[in-house]
C-alpha cells in the first residue's frame, strides 16, 4: 500500500483533507494522526474488521484493547453500558485533554477493539486535528500509539513514517506533540477508581477533584513480573534498541558510577549515551549525551523522553545509562516509561556508597509475549 501524507496545524485545519481522512476510517482503512500526548494509528472503532486491521499494522498482540477516541461526551451513552457519575466529574474536570476512562462496554463496541474485554477505555482529546478527525469519522475512532509494537509512541510524524510506512492509508503530520507521553488511564469499574498508567494528568490532580484514587501496584514496580490490569503495560515498551540502565542515588555518586560504567562500555567498543538534565549534563563524557529538560520542571522530561530513545537508535548508540527522576507529579509517567525502556534495570548506589543492581526477569523478558507490545 502507498502512504499518502498530508500536513496542517491546529489553526489552519486542512477540511478537504480530513474528510479525505474520514473516508478512509469509514470505509474500514487506517490513518495515523496527532494528537495532544502521542501520534494515534486510527481505525473505525465499531469495526471489527479496522480493529484487526490496527493489530497487524502494529505488530501488537490482539489481547491488549485500543483507546476509543470521542468528541462528544454524550457519545460515551453510545458505547458505555454504565456511567458513574464521577465519569462526568472527571470529564468535566480534565476533558478534552490527557486522560482516558474505563468503564463497562455496550455491545456496540465489539470485542476485537477491546481485546476481549467487557469494559472499554474511552478519551476525548485537545488537539484540533484529532478532534476534527472523528467528527469525519462520525465519531468513535480506536487509536493506539502510532508507533510499531515495542518501540517508543511517536511525538512526531516522521517517526510514525519510519513505524508505518507501507502500513496505512495516510499520516496526517501535525508538528510535534505538546505532552510526550501518552494519556493518564482511570479504571472506573472497580470499588475505587485505580489509576492503570500515569501521565500528564497526575495522582495529585485527581485526588483533588474526586477524593483519593488507588494506583496500579506494577506502575513504578521494580519488575515486569507482576501482573498489570491494562494489558498493554505488561508488555516489554519504548525499549530502544541497546541496553539502557537506570542508575540512583546521589547525584555526584551517580554521575561518577555511569561515567565509570560507560568507560568500560568504550574500552569494549560500544557507543555510549546518558540521559540526564540541564542541570547534570556538564558531568557527563559519552558519545551522546542528552539533556531530557530540567528538574524544575519535569513536564520538560516527559516531552523529550520518546524522541531522546528514538535518537539513539539512529545514532547507533548501544549501552546507556540514564539519571533518575522524581516520580511524584508527572514524575510518575517518566520513570513509569523509563523503567519499562531499560527493562527494569536499576543500579542503586545506597548512601553508604554500597551498589545493588536489579536484574530484568529473563524468565519473561526472553517469551515472546514480553518482547512486543
Ligand atoms: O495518549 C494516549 O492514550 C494515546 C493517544 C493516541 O490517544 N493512545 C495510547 O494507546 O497510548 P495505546 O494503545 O498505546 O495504549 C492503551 C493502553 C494499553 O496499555 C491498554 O492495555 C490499555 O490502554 N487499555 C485499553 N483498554 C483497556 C481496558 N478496557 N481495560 C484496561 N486497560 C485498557
Ligand atoms: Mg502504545
């Protein structure tokens, strides 16, 4: 299949193109577009047919359920069998914008979109473009990350170029993304409402509109190991193609354990590569070294953390270290992600100076299932 590509910015929406777009998704073809977190790879959310469509074209098991994107809250009637009023709280509260709610399916959504599942994550998102797309689609839109299965979501349409190319129908190239990772996930059909993955709408801002929220135990779990409740966050992600590990502890004593560790790397012949901050970056010796943002502001993390692991794909890069960061706020998405990209490897240098080093569980990083996601 040819690609075809169109560009257009939030204020100057390409109308022809859209419908063009929507053409597409109705009759069952795939379109990868922006959105506020991450590029989407877009199929008719109520067609079987599109959701397969969606899996081969990512390479993704068909056991982990697809975000259906709406731009009308009282869609939600259309494709929820139930809806708690903090439903409309939150949506209130956060919608559009970064967050995405799970509750109980109506039979119009069919089970291929949901993995299999009887509930269904819904969200409504920000950015224009996305917003203009499913009115054109007629207004239930099944997007994952636009990104191949197993690597980092795409904050750029060319990296969705180098995922899908060949794959769908067309990508709408709508510039960077303004968040970097992808939305926050609510489960709303348990006793309490569980946050299944963080992001840029954080536990304190949903404490603070509908009381205390629980959080997934396997968030920021120091293994793979255990078993998450949204499927998808079992799967090895974001994994760049070397090895990354992720090193804390004091910040001098940091610095100086990957600048050792990545001297070692050279003298093996491996190209290195750290990840740390404005703050740090002065630090460190390697073959590239990438400031993520600035601690004062971790919001700057989460916004480069994807494109930084893509480079060092491209600039060949084979052993990396990265910095710790603080996983309160959205803290809690970038070193969620972080972790997941270095398979859970963590040295800790303990105030003592003593250093313990996790492993990844082989017994499940080496199956299959682990690899991809
Ligand atoms: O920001 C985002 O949410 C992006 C943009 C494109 O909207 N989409 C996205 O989709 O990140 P995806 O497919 O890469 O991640 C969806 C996550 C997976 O971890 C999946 O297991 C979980 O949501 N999920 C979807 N439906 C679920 C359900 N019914 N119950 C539990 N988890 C669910
Ligand atoms: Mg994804």
């Amino acid at each position: 299949m040819v690609t075809e590509y169109v560009a257009m910015t939030e204020d100057r929406i390409d109308q022809a193109a859209i419908d063009h777009a929507g053409a597409i998704l109705r009759a069952g073809g795939l379109v990868a577009f922006p959105t506020e977190t991450v590029y989407g790879l877009g199929g008719d959310a109520l067609n079987p047919e599109s959701s397969r469509k969606i899996y081969a074209a990512k390479g993704r098991p068909s056991d982990n359920p697809l975000i259906v994107h709406i731009c009308r809250l009282e869609d939600t009637e259309k494709i929820a069998s139930f809806i708690p009023d903090i439903y409309y709280r939150l949506a209130e509260a956060f919608w559009p914008g970064p967050m995405t709610m799970i509750l109980r399916k109506s039979s119009l959504v069919p089970p291929e979109t949901t993995g299999g599942l009887d509930t269904v994550a819904i969200r409504f998102p920000v950015n224009k473009i996305a917003q203009a797309l499913i009115r054109a689609e007629g207004g239930f839109i099944a997007a994952p990350s636009a990104n191949r299965s197993g690597r980092p979501s795409p904050t750029l349409a060319q990296y969705c170029r180098e995922d899908l190319d060949g794959r769908v129908e067309m990508i709408i190239d709508g510039g960077q993304v303004g968040i970097g990772v992808e939305s926050t996930i609510v489960d709303l059909t348990e006793q309490r409402p569980t946050i299944l993955r963080p992001g840029y709408i954080t536990k304190e801002m949903l404490d603070r509109t509908i009381g205390e929220v629980d959080v997934d135990a396997t968030i920021l779990a120091g293994t793979s190991a255990q078993h998450p409740k949204a499927p998808g966050m079992k799967y090895r992600h974001y994994a760049p193609k070397g090895d990354l590990t992720i090193v804390e502890g004091r910040r001098d004593q940091v610095a100086a354990y990957i600048n050792a560790a990545l001297r070692e790397a050279e003298n093996k012949g491996h190209r290195t590569g750290v990840i740390c901050t404005d703050e740090t970056r002065a630090l460190y010796r390697a073959d590239s070294v990438k400031s993520a943002g600035t601690r004062r502001d971790e919001a700057t993390i989460a916004h480069d953390l994807f494109r930084i692991l893509r480079e060092f794909d491209d600039e060949g890069i084979d052993i990396m270290y990265s910095e710790n960061f603080d996983a309160a706020g959205i803290g809690m998405a970038v070193m969620n992600r972080l972790m997941k990209a270095a398979g859970h490897q963590i040295v800790t240098i303990h105030e003592d100076g003593s250093v313990t080093r996790t492993h990844p569980p082989k017994e499940t990083l080496g199956r299959p299932e682990y690899r991809e996601a």
